[in-house]
C-alpha cells in the first residue's frame, strides 16, 4: 500500500473518521458504479472459496457509504432469545463466526470512471476491529462491472507470486436492490464520551443499519492474533464471558424497508445480535417531525440526530418511509 492512510483501521484508530469522511464527501469522491443491494454467490481464494451454500452476504453501497453484512449458514438460531444473558458460553463463541463492517468506498479515479476503477474501503466499525491488532492490508480491490449492471467482480488489487488477484468475489444484485438511496450516520454529541459509531442505509427496497461496540474495548494479554472469532475464543477459554459479550455487542441488522403491500414495516430479517430479528428497525413516531419540503441535511430519528450524507428518495418518499407508517400513502 501507499500509506498508513490506506489501511482500513487507520482513520478510525487516529480518530478521524469524521474529519476525513467530511472531506472526501465536499470534494466530491463518490461513485454510482455499485451501488445497488448486493449478494455474493462466489468467493474464491487461494484454496478456500465460498458460495451462498455456506454464507449468506448483504452488502448495501451508496455512491458513498456502505454496510456489508456477512452470515454463516450454520449459525444456531437464537432468535427465541432476549439477550446474551440467555445464551451459554458455548452458544456465545458460536456467534463469533459473523461479520458486519460499514464505512466509507473511495473509488479512484473520481467517480468510478475508466475500464478498471479501483475501490479502497475505510472502515469505520468492524466485527474484526480491536486496537491491538489492526489490519495489516488494504480492503483494496478493481472493479469489473457486467454489461447489464447487474454484478460485478471484486479482484484484489494484491497479486499471489504469478501476478494473479490473490482473491476474487463476484456479486449479483439482489431484486429490487436498485433504486433510490438513503446513506445516514448518527452525529456524534458534543463532549459525548459513550458515542458508538452508527450507519443507515436504504438501496430500494433493502436497508442495513449498523452500530458499533461500545468503547474502549477490553484487551487481551498474551493473545497474538486479532480478529472477533480468534479474541472471543480466547475469552472462552480464559472464563471471561463479559469480555466475550463486549465484542459480540456490535449490530449489523439487514431487513426490508416495506412489505409486499408497500407500507414501511422496517421488518429485520437477520442480525448479528439474532433476538432484533423480526423486530423493527423504525417504529411510528421513531421520526420527530414531518412535512419535508425538501431534503432535510439532518433528520432526528431514534432518539438522536442524523446527518444525511446523501439521498436519492424525494423528500415525500423519504417522509413517508421513515415515518414507518405514521403517514398515510394518500400524502405521497
């Protein structure tokens, strides 16, 4: 790579995810190229590939932000259950295997234009972060985009010894998972030392949201390899389940924005945290106030203030869907 800043763990390390972010956005580093809602049927590398008979993936790209949401087939179903406090020690590393990262795509050149645009993926939460053991590499791969539109291929930018993309991924957009776009992040308070780093995002009629752990997270003496799966297998062996809990608290939930009649039920269909399943994400009156007149630059909804970092919906259509069934379709 480059420069540290290429890493993906870097801003949010130095803390300046914001600052960053903030910037890229005015001088406009945005790309349409994939957007979309997007699944993954294949995943090669090396040795090791994966299909979607093993992982179930749910990846949400704005022309900015993203949320990939990633599940292994075989998780347990604990949807039954309240909270960690249900689960055993066992059931709790059982969860470990998950994935949610979301954050920032910078694709180069600006705009996502020319025959191999390449995209670089800061993260701003990850399922795998812990300041200990930062990522030692780019999230850094070239984009091959099918004639339709319909998928893409992810190469690595990295190259094994024969000069091959050391992986590659394909993905295939989901039904309806074109359409307007919705990208939020939750405006840190000021002097707010408990913020937890937290994104939205709606691509048709597929939404993503995502919350961070809470912070600082706890360290790990004598382990030597980072990453969720490896650091709460450590706790487990140790005995120490709330350090455990600590690193499984982050949420990637994915649903659908509206049911099969068009109205805004916000219905979670997975979650890294399995109880949110079949809750939902917006509930009437989760909007403080209406009647957009345009597109607002901040919404407050759940309980806190969002910066709308970019939108496509028109400000009716954005109206009626978060307010979650508040507002009649006869206002569209």
């Amino acid at each position: 790579f480059k420069a540290p800043v290429d890493l993906p763990h870097y801003l949010k390390t130095k803390a300046k995810t914001d600052e960053t972010y903030q910037k890229w956005k005015k001088d406009g580093w945005r790309s349409h190229s994939i957007v979309g809602a997007w699944r993954r049927p294949l995943f090669s590398g090396g040795w090791k590939e994966s299909t979607e008979a093993d992982t179930v993936v749910f990846n949400l790209q704005s022309p900015s932000l993203f949320i990939d949401i990633r599940f292994p087939i075989k998780r347990p179903d604990y949807s039954k259950c309240k909270g960690f406090y249900e689960l055993s020690m066992p059931e709790l590393r059982s969860l470990a295997r998950q994935h949610c990262f979301a954050g920032y795509s910078l694709v180069s050149p600006k705009g996502g234009t020319g025959s191999s645009p390449v995209c670089t993926r800061h993260h701003a939460l990850d399922w795998n972060y812990h300041p200990s053991f930062p990522r030692a590499r780019p999230n850094r791969w070239r984009i091959e985009l099918s004639p339709n539109g319909e998928s893409f291929k992810e190469f690595s930018v990295a190259l094994d010894e024969h000069k091959q993309a050391v992986y590659m991924e394909r993905w295939a957009m989901y039904p309806n998972g074109k359409g307007p776009y919705l990208a939020m992040r939750l405006v840190k308070p000021e002097n707010a030392a408990d913020h937890r780093e937290t994104l939205l995002i709606v691509v048709g009629n597929h939404f993503a949201f995502a919350r961070d752990r809470k912070h600082p997270l706890p360290s790990f003496p004598g382990v030597s390899k980072g990453g969720c799966a490896s650091l709460v297998d450590a706790a487990f062996r140790a005995g120490e389940r709330e350090k455990m809990e600590q690193m499984l608290n982050l949420e990637g939930s994915y649903g659908r924005v509206c049911d099969h009649e068009g109205n805004p039920t916000w219905e979670i269909k997975m979650s890294t945290l399995p109880w949110r399943q079949g809750q939902r994400l917006l509930k009437p009156k989760a909007l403080t106030g209406e009647n957009f007149s345009k597109i607002p630059s901040r919404i407050e909804l759940l309980g806190g203030l969002w910066e709308v970092f970019e939108c496509s919906f028109t400000p009716k259509r954005l109206e009626y869907i978060l307010s979650a069934g508040a507002l009649r379709r006869s206002k569209l």
